[in-house]
C-alpha cells in the first residue's frame, strides 16, 4: 500500500503549499464529438496578491503551448485568482485588464470551491463547476511536497473527457 502525500489542511498551509513556480503538463483526452483531445507543456506561477482589505490571495498564471487535435501548437494562457482568505478556498477566473489588486478584485468571476476540513491523509473532497449545460468534477491529488494533480472530468451535452493537469515544483524560486 502506497503512503499519500500529507495535503494542506487549512487555507495558510494551502497558501504556503501552492505559492512559487511549477512545472505543468495537462492531458486533454475527450470521446468523439465531446471535445479537442490535446496536451498543454509549460508552467504556472501562484505569486501573492496583497490587497487593501488585507485577504490572503494568490495569482495564478499559467502559461505554455497546447496542442490540440494533433495541429501545430498554439500559445495558450490562463489566470486565476485563489482566495485563501477563509475556508473553504474559492477559486475565481481572473478576468481583469489591469494588472493591480484592485482591478483583478473587482473583475474575478467564481470558479470553483475547494473544502480543506477533511482528513488530512486522504486528498480534499471533489469540487464541482456548472458550466451550462456542462458540469466539470475535479479533484486534487497532493503526490509529495513537490508534485501535485487536479484531475477534471467533464460531462455533459457538449462536452464528454477528463483533463488531467500535473504539477511539479521548480527550483527556480
């Protein structure tokens, strides 16, 4: 029997467990006509956002080269914000212009949230994104100190795969 990883069981180990530089692979595979299957290689930053109110928060950026359907590949972003200020975490798309706390405040969308009051030797429940008509079910695997998976299973009218994104801490911090 394999030992898991010990995962973060409050909102300030998370903060502390996610914030740096990680490495990122994702594997789209969908069924026939539910999706592009392809892959994603790059990385992911969670740097702290500080902020007048005083909330724990961290940006997330993610960055790389997706390829999709075996074309050629494209550049391909993606930013969150992660409120690590009270349990459960909420995670929001970042969807602002301007680049100051502030202005990444006010433009965040809900995502997703993610329960951390759990037992700490088993990964944190799944959490859930209603994206009408499709539904996304993730789930975190916290691997070591340095490795980590969030597995996306998507089903719906348009949409029918999983997506599994894998993280690798950097040495570059």
């Amino acid at each position: 029997m394999s030992v898991k990883a010990m995962r973060p069981r409050t909102a300030e180990a998370m903060y502390d467990y996610l914030r740096g530089r990680w490495q990122l692979t994702k594997a789209m595979d969908y069924t026939p006509g539910g999706g592009a299957s392809g892959s994603f290689a790059g990385k992911a930053t969670f740097e702290p956002l500080r902020c007048a109110d005083g909330g724990v928060r961290l940006t997330y950026l993610e960055e790389g080269m997706a390829t999709l359907g075996g074309r050629q590949s494209i550049a391909a972003t993606k930013r969150l914000l992660w409120d690590l200020t009270t349990a459960p975490v909420k995670v929001h798309f970042d969807e602002a212009l301007a680049r100051d706390p502030e202005s990444i405040l006010a433009s965040s969308r809900f995502f997703h949230a993610i329960d951390l009051a759990d037992d700490p030797r088993v990964d944190p429940p799944p959490f859930v994104h209603l994206c009408d008509p499709d539904t996304y079910r993730g789930v975190f695997a916290f691997e070591s100190d340095a490795a980590f998976a969030i597995t996306w299973r998507v089903t719906g009218p348009k949409k029918d795969g999983t997506i599994i994104g894998k993280y690798t801490r950097t040495s570059d911090e």
